[in-house]
C-alpha cells in the first residue's frame, strides 16, 4: 500500500467490516434553486426600499406635488368635449402610472451599484439561473413601484374617486403588469450600461416621451394622426387607459378606443417581450 502523502485531502479507505459512508446529499432541483433565488432578491429590494424612510416619504411627497400643482395651474384652462370632468380628476390616473412608471425603471439602478459591489456576480455564481435573476429583480422592481403607487392611490377620493366604486381587479391587474414590463425594461438597459450616469441620461430620455405620449396628461388631439400612432405604439398609454377605466368606468373621458380587456392583452404583451428581452440580454457577462 502506498503511504499516505502529508497533507492529503483524499478520505482514507474503511476499515473492513465497517459500514460504507453515507452519500453525499443531491443538489435541490433547479426549480427549487431558481424559486429561492428569485424570492431572495425580491425580498432583498423591498427591504432595502421599506427601509429608508426618505423613500418612504418622497413616494408621496413628490407625485402628489406634481398633482396638485400642475393639476391647479391647468383645472382653468381644461376643457374636455363632452364631460364635466375637472383636470384634476382627469390628470390622476396620469401621475399614478407616473410613479409607477419612474419607481419601476429607476430601482433597477440597482443592478449597475451591485455589479460594482460584486454582489451581482456572487448571484451569478451560485445555483440560480440567469432567468431566476431577472425574475428576482423584476418583481423587486414592480413591487416597490406597486407599493408606492399604493400610497399615491390613498389620495383617490381627493380626486373624486371613492374607494367603492374603484375597479380594484382591473387596476392592480394593469399596473402589475406595466411594472413587471417597465422594471424588465430597466434591467435589459441596466445590464448594458456600466454607469449610473450613463443610466439616468437614458432612461430620462426614454421616460419622458413614454409618459407624455400616453394621454397621462392631456387628451389625444384629434387633428393629429401622428400624435394618435404614436399612443397606440405607446404600452403606458394602455396602462393609462385601463387605470382611468378602473377608476371613472368603461367610457372614462381618455380612455383608448376598445375595451379593458384589450389594454390587459397588451400590457401582458409588453411584459412578456420585456422579460424575454431581459433575460436574452443576461447571455452578455457583465463588466466588473
């Protein structure tokens, strides 16, 4: 028999006679291990939002200054054929997706701070695949977003919109799905980018036209066939849309043409295609 060489980390043989050792445990399945990875990086963005009461306090503070703000210095001048609807009314749907719409793409900044930390390339590197990471960051994303939307949405009787007559199913429905779309959207463009700078010149000019064309703000004028395409290429102006159904009914004064049914297929659309999108753009390594 060979002898033994110092500092050897091969397991000695046993003893004749002796019973054989117990196997090594299997690896969990790889569902499992996609499952608790997406769970721990979703859970990882709503305690990193819950907190810093800054974030807390700027959910609301800052969309309900944009509200009533702008929706006082327009209520004079709106004038909409047809309905007795007042800006303010009309303009709230508009800033709910606002936040939704800025919350979701903006909290996927935190895919270029932890790549930077290396926390990113820790996930990378253990048993969750890539999709499993995208679906983990998303839904961290778009539940940050729903639950600042959900403070902004307290002031709805404010705005003429009682609690009971609110179509909730509908509402969370639309928004859910534009924040999962909006925070894949996000992390595609955050993959890529390797710096916040870079991030923000981006995003904002993304951002801003997604929102100003999508009828958030003022109807679509009906002597602009270009304007008109443009909303319905727009996946925010079906969130719009189906919001300002959820809240004022099914002929709500700004609503697209068709029904809410038809704004749930395409927001479900655009976040299918954001996701697979995401999830394609994973396939290039990030930079450190």
């Amino acid at each position: 028999m060979s002898p033994a060489v110092p500092g050897s980390t091969a397991r000695a043989a046993p003893p004749a006679g002796a019973a054989p050792a117990a196997p090594l445990p299997a690896p969990g399945p790889a569902l499992a291990c996609d499952v608790a990875t997406a769970l721990v990086l979703w859970r990882r963005d709503l305690v990193r939002f819950f907190r810093q009461p800054s974030r807390l306090a700027g959910a609301l503070g800052q969309p309900l200054i944009f509200w009533f703000v702008i929706g006082s210095g327009m209520s004079g001048t709106f004038r909409m054929a047809g309905s007795g609807t007042g800006y303010l009314a009309y303009f709230f749907p508009g800033v709910v997706l606002m936040v939704v719409l800025f919350a979701s793409i903006f909290t996927t900044l935190s895919v270029i701070e932890d790549r930077h930390r290396g926390f990113l390339q820790g996930v990378l590197a253990g048993p969750g695949s890539r999709a499993a990471l995208v679906a983990g960051k998303t839904l961290g994303s778009a539940s940050v977003a729903l639950s600042q939307a959900a403070l902004f949405l307290l002031l709805a009787p404010a705005a003429g919109f009682p609690y009971g007559s609110i179509d909730w199913p509908l509402l969370v429905a639309a928004l859910a799905l534009a924040a999962v779309g909006l925070a894949a959207l996000g992390f595609a463009v955050a993959w890529f980018i390797d710096n916040v700078q870079g991030y923000h010149a981006v995003q904002m000019t993304l951002l801003v036209p997604l929102w100003v064309i999508s009828g958030a703000m003022f109807p679509v004028p009906a002597d602009r066939p270009g304007f008109a395409t443009a909303m319905r290429w727009n996946p925010v102006s079906y969130a719009v849309s189906a919001a300002r159904r959820a809240l004022a009914g099914p002929d709500a004064p700004g609503a697209l043409p068709g029904s809410a049914a038809r704004d749930l297929a395409v927001l479900a659309a655009f976040a299918a295609i954001a996701l697979a999108a995401a999830v394609l753009s994973t396939r290039r390594a990030p930079r450190a």
